[in-house]
C-alpha cells in the first residue's frame, strides 16, 4: 500500500546556491575502522586508491562498506546538518579538488554541492548521482514519490530513497559499480566488500519486515516533522498522514498547528516524531494537546552514537529507528536488534 497523500503541511526544499573561492581544508588523514571512521580524509594520499568525496552519513557509510580499505572517503556534509540546505565551505572546495569523484544522492538533495563539484573536480564527468540511477517517473508504486514535504508543485521528488534497504542495496550496487569502472584494478576487493554488506543489508530488510507485522495494523501510520519516511513507509505497507515542517523550515504557524492537532485527532495517531535535525518545542506542545507520544530520536541522515561507536553506520541508523518506531506504535524490534550494525568490508 502506497503511502497516503493528505494536503496537509507542505515543504519545499530550499536550497541555497553558494560560489566559494579560497583554499583550506582538513589535515592528516584516518584508517578506516568502525563507525564512521575514515570517512575524512583529507585526499593526500599517494597510494592510488581512489579518493572518494560523498554528501550526507548514510550514503558516506554505504560508500566506505563498499570501498572499505582499498578507497580513500570524504563525507563532505556534516552528521546531523540539514542537507537541503547545506552551503559548502571553501575547505570542501579544495577536497574536492583532489577527489577522483564524488558519490552524491541527488534527487536535488544536497543543494549547492553539486554546482561546487563541477567547478573543482578535475574530472566534471565524475559525478555520480545515486537516486538518479535508481528510481525514475514518478509512479507511485515504482517511482519517485511527492509528498508533504516534497509536493510535486514545487518539483522536486522526495530525495530520501535510503531509507528503504531494498534502495540502499541498489545503492551500494550502483557504488561497486562505478567504483570498478574506475579501478579495475580493485574489483574483487569491492566485489567481497558489496557481497558482505549486501548480505547485512539483506537480513535488515527481512527483520524489517518481521518486526513491522507487531505493531497493530490502525497503528501504521506515520507522523514525523520531516518526511523522510517514503519509500519506508511504501516498502513495508504503511501510511505516512502528515509532515509538521513547513516550506520555509521555520515553525508551523499557530493555524497550521491547529489543523494538525485536529488531524492527529480524527487519525488517532498513538505518536508523532522529531528528528534529530530538526529540534521543535512545538511538537511537544502538539503532543500534549493531542495525547500522543512525541519521540524526538528518529533518524534519517544521522548515525546514532559517536564516530568511532560501531553503530554509527547506515545499518546502526536503521536498527535503532526501528526500536524506537515500533516500540512508541505498540510494537518491538526483536529481530531488527539482532543485526550487527558495524561496518562489514574486510580488514
């Protein structure tokens, strides 16, 4: 069942376009371990790894499982900052300088990054865009989706397709893909690197799906304040009702809370969710109006715990969503708890 569309709260993403000039940029370089250790380096290596510049965590993580020891990474955005908007700094321009590529989402997720690549990398064919190369139309079952945050009058599809395994398993296809064509040299370090990730990501997707069927049928249904839960929600058959966040990404005005209280209400939705990017007070005020629970940890783009903690990993985001999801709705992530959320390329 495809996720609902309600007119409800719409926002688009604005994103702001940003020249830089100038040099700078980060010092040393890091071995990859666990978490998201070795996902910035600075690019001044001479071993002939490729030097893979990426945007957002998750993709950074699917990347770096991907490539694993035989590849140099840069996540050039930050855990925890709002890609939409996210300006780049001079110091990502001289990164970017030195990549042999960038591995982007697009999908007009990562605003101004796109522009700053062409302008830096040496090679302007080098840009590869993963949600591009997943999903195309706009069908409902198949293809980009528009929703409250993303209307279709604005433009732009919903960019977060990772959301789902199945499209990170395509993901990290696509990376082992382009990876090879650019070093074939490596191939079988990046074949076993995608076999054991995809294996993982495999047996997410199944505890997933397992774990999903124990929270009440009238339950499954999604409220968060950015909607990033798409593809999520159209994947395992749940309903996304609503997104708080309005088109300016300020807070919704006291009409727009209104009506949301009211469709809480008349839904009966047992609890809405924050995010970690996005901290609002007035969703605690809306859950105490309305009685539902208000969990604020949800995940999209950030992995939780520190760099170097093992669940901070694509998969640790997921595993730690769905606790936190299926609990608050009357359900548990049993299953979902037993995936290893640490990184999975070869030492």
């Amino acid at each position: 069942m495809p996720a609902s569309r309600y007119p409800l709260l719409f926002a688009g993403a604005a994103m702001a376009l940003v020249a830089l000039a100038g040099c700078g940029g980060t010092s040393g370089s890091e071995t990859p371990g666990d978490g998201a250790v070795g996902t910035h380096s600075s690019f001044g290596e001479t071993d002939g790894k490729l030097k893979v510049a990426t945007t957002v965590a998750p993709l950074t993580s699917i990347v770096l499982n991907v490539g694993g020891t035989c590849i140099h990474v840069h996540g050039l955005i930050p855990d925890g900052v709002d890609s939409h908007t996210f300006e780049p700094k001079p110091s990502d321009a001289k990164v970017l300088s030195s990549a042999s590529m960038l591995i982007m989402n697009g999908a007009h997720l990562e605003g101004s990054t796109e522009k700053i690549a062409q302008q830096n990398l040496k090679d302007r064919s080098k840009i590869y865009k993963l949600a591009d190369n997943t999903l195309s139309g706009d069908d409902e079952k198949t293809g980009f989706l528009y929703d409250f945050s993303f209307p279709r009058s604005e433009g732009d599809p919903n960019p977060h397709l990772w959301m789902d395994p199945q499209y990170a398993l395509k993901y990290a296809e696509l990376v082992r893909g382009w990876l090879i064509e650019n070093d074939p040299s490596r191939k079988d370090c990046f074949q076993r690197n995608y076999d054991r990730f995809a294996e993982v990501v495999t047996r997410l997707d199944a505890a997933i799906a397992k774990d999903q069927s124990s929270v009440p049928e009238k339950n499954r249904k999604l409220l968060t304040y950015h909607d990033s839960w798409a593809y999520w929600a159209r994947r395992y058959g749940w309903t996304v009702i609503g997104a708080i966040q309005p088109s300016d990404f300020k807070e919704p005005s006291a009409r727009e809370v209104g009506d949301l209280i009211s469709q809480i209400k008349r839904e009966q939705v047992p609890a809405i969710f924050g995010s970690e990017v996005y901290p609002s007070k007035v969703l605690e005020q809306i859950a105490k109006e309305t009685g539902a629970k208000f969990e604020d940890k949800l995940r999209d783009d950030e992995p939780p715990g520190k760099v170097n903690a093992a669940g901070h990993t694509y998969v640790g985001m997921l595993v730690d969503d769905m606790t936190i999801l299926f609990r608050a709705l009357g359900g548990e992530a049993a299953e979902t708890a037993k995936i290893d959320p640490a990184n999975t390329f070869e030492r």
